[in-house]
C-alpha cells in the first residue's frame, strides 16, 4: 500500500523545518546586506496641445504621451539633461556605460495613471537629500524639455505634486523578502521530503511480496495408474505387517 504524503510531512517535518529555516535566515541575510534606499515620489500631469479635443481624446492622448515619457526618461538623452540641470547632484555613476545605465534605471521608476493623464515618477537612493534632489530635477527638466521629444510645442507636463520622501527605507522590502523565503522553502522543504522518501532508508519494512500459486501437476494416464498400483501396494505392504505383529 503506498505511503500517503499526509505521513511523510509527519514522519519529515524535521526535514521540513530545516529546510525552511535556511530560507528564511538566506533571505534575510540577503537583504541586510543590501544598502537602505528612501523613495521621492512626485507627480505630473500631462495636458496635450490642441484646444480642439474632447476631453476623452484628450485624455487618451494624455496616456499615450505619459507612457512615452516612462520610456524617456531611462535613456541616456535624458540622464544628461539631468545631470547638467543639478551639479549638486552627487557624482556617483559609474564610468562604465552599461553599468552607469542600469544604475539609473535601478533608480527611476516611471507608473502612468490611467484615466487621470498624470504620472507618478519614484527615485530610489539611500541618502533622503539625493532622493529628493533628484525627483525635483527630474520633473524640472521633464516641464521645460518634455515637448521637445514629442514636437508639440503647446505640450504641457507640470508638477502637481511636489516630491514627497518616504519616511523609512522602502528598500530592500524586508517582509517581502521573509514572506518569499518562508514561502519557498516552505515547497522546497515539502518537495524534497517526498522526493527523497524511501521505506528502506526510514527503518520501515518492505513490502512482502505476493506468493503466485504453483500450477497444478498433471500426470499422463500411465502415471497415474502407477501412482495408483504403488500406493495400493504400499496399503497392502502395511496391513500384512501388522497382521504379523
């Protein structure tokens, strides 16, 4: 009868519990050893050219121009524009390209809100005054210089909500990270105890095996009228040998 999974989680929660409890104590290594960063978030509002629209035109185009402008805004076009509008802003890019690349994408987070024409722009950095630094100069230069990678001069992209800073850090999220390692060693834990699951390797007793029935023995007619004579014989044999006694 095969062993049930309700058995081997009992007969392994040790296993289990192991396992589930290096998950947990990695992840949050993992993330104590990642630098703190704060969040700036500030917010703008698209308003295209064109007095002619209805409103709903206006506001798909709105969305359209917003989602466009969460593309431009990781590109290095755009970087430049921000770094030569604030000196003050720390020098701390790498002289890499490719990582001077990923280092501001890492930072900058772009979210269109739909149905509202406004877009929430999001810096991450680990100093609070850089943070909001760079949120400030970032909707600065997205208000004078957003029309041009459109070519609508009469666009409109205005700051109607100044950055606001987080007031602890938003990352690394650390009960995101301890609730993905219980999770995941929680199924780790689960499936290796029943891949690894053996009888022999648990003291259990193997199944007996099923003893087939032998076929029964024919004989050919001579035999059995053998088999016969002989054991009237031997019936014979034995009745004299206890007459004699």
């Amino acid at each position: 009868m095969p062993t049930s999974y309700v058995k081997i989680l009992k007969n392994e929660w040790r296993t289990i519990f192991f396992i589930t409890g290096g998950a947990l104590a990695l992840a949050l290594i993992l993330s104590l050893i990642q630098p703190f960063q704060y969040s700036a978030k500030t917010r703008m509002l698209v308003i295209p050219s064109g007095g002619g629209l209805d409103a709903y035109s206006a506001l798909k185009s709105a969305e359209a121009i917003g989602e466009n402008i969460a593309q431009v805004i990781y590109t290095t076009s755009f970087f430049d524009k921000v770094i030569q509008d604030n000196s003050s802003i720390q020098n701390i890019w790498s002289t890499d390209e490719t990582k001077k690349r990923k280092q501001w994408e890492k930072m900058i987070k772009a979210e269109v809100l739909y149905g509202t024409g406004m877009i929430d722009i999001t810096v991450y950095h680990k100093d609070k005054a850089q943070a909001t630094m760079l949120a400030s100069t970032i909707a600065n230069v997205l208000s004078k210089e957003g029309r041009n990678y459109f070519g609508m001069p009469g666009l409109q992209i205005i700051m109607v909500s100044s950055p606001l800073l987080s007031k602890y850090p938003v990352k690394p999220n650390i009960l995101l990270n301890i609730f993905m390692g219980l999770l995941l060693g929680l199924l780790g834990g689960i499936t290796f105890a029943i891949l690894t699951f053996h009888p022999a390797m648990r003291g259990e007793a193997p199944p007996r095996p099923i003893k087939v029935a032998e076929p029964p023995m024919h004989f050919r007619p001579e035999e059995k009228e053998e088999r016969k004579i002989s054991e009237e014989r031997e019936i014979i044999s034995m009745h004299n040998h206890y007459n004699k006694h």
